[in-house]
C-alpha cells in the first residue's frame, strides 16, 4: 500500500498551488536560517558551559585544585 507516483505528484501539485513559486525559496530560506541560529545556540550553550566550569579555578585531573608553587 505505497504511494504511487500519480499521487506523490497531486501532493507537489497541492503544495505548489498553496503556496505558490514565490514562497517556497522563502520558507526555505527561513528553515536554513532557523536550523543555523539553533546550531549557533547549541555552541553557545556549550561555551557557556565550559566557562562556567573553568571558573571555579584550574583543578588538575583528579578534580582536587592545583597547588601553587610560591
């Protein structure tokens, strides 16, 4: 019970004259845009994150802080 291709292209034909030639680069070009701000803030999430545990000072591999030589 697949769809055959008559009905795949009454369904581009539909979506075409819904939404006409005009606005389908456009939805296109906001979904892009979209996709790159929700990339841009997952990196800038990360960022955070790792600033924010890199403030609480230099702590060496066993999570114990760094002496200093004085």
């Amino acid at each position: 019970m697949g769809l055959s291709i008559w009905q795949l292209m009454l369904v581009a034909v539909l979506f075409l004259l819904m939404f006409g030639r005009g606005k389908i680069p456009a939805l296109m070009s906001d979904l892009a845009a979209g996709i790159k701000n929700f990339k841009s803030g997952l990196r800038d999430d990360e960022l955070e994150r790792t600033q924010a545990s890199g403030q609480s000072g230099p702590k060496a591999e066993s999570g114990r802080p760094e002496k200093e030589n004085v």
